[in-house]
C-alpha cells in the first residue's frame, strides 16, 4: 500500500511517516511476542499501530482514488 500510495503522488513526508510508523509497530509486536507467549503491552500495541497504519494508507488511497 505505501508502493501505492507513492505512485499516487502522495508527498514523501507522508509516506516517510507512515513507512517509519509502519516499522516502529512491526518491531513493537516482535519485541512483545518474544517476550511472552501471551498477551504483553507491546504485542497489544505493535498490533494496533499496524491496524492504524493500514486504515490510514487505505482511507488514503480509497480518497486518491476517487478524488
């Protein structure tokens, strides 16, 4: 979606931002998940920065889109 977004003219600070967030979330969740098998806050929150980063870019491109 970020490939997307970019060849849809998005500027890069955005792109940059969400790809960094995007990261961030990614390493979050890896980091809580080898802590513990179970529930742990960065797992909870690795996950829940990916869903927000994919929401985003999807409204993103869906208003791109159509606009």
């Amino acid at each position: 979606m970020l490939w997307l977004a970019e060849a849809q003219g998005t500027p890069s600070a955005v792109i940059h931002g969400l790809g960094v967030a995007l990261i961030g979330s990614r390493i979050l969740h890896a980091y809580g998940l080898g802590r513990s098998g179970g529930y742990s806050i960065g797992r909870f929150y690795g996950t829940a920065g990916t869903w927000l980063v994919m929401i985003i870019l999807s409204a993103l491109l869906l208003w791109r889109g159509v606009a």
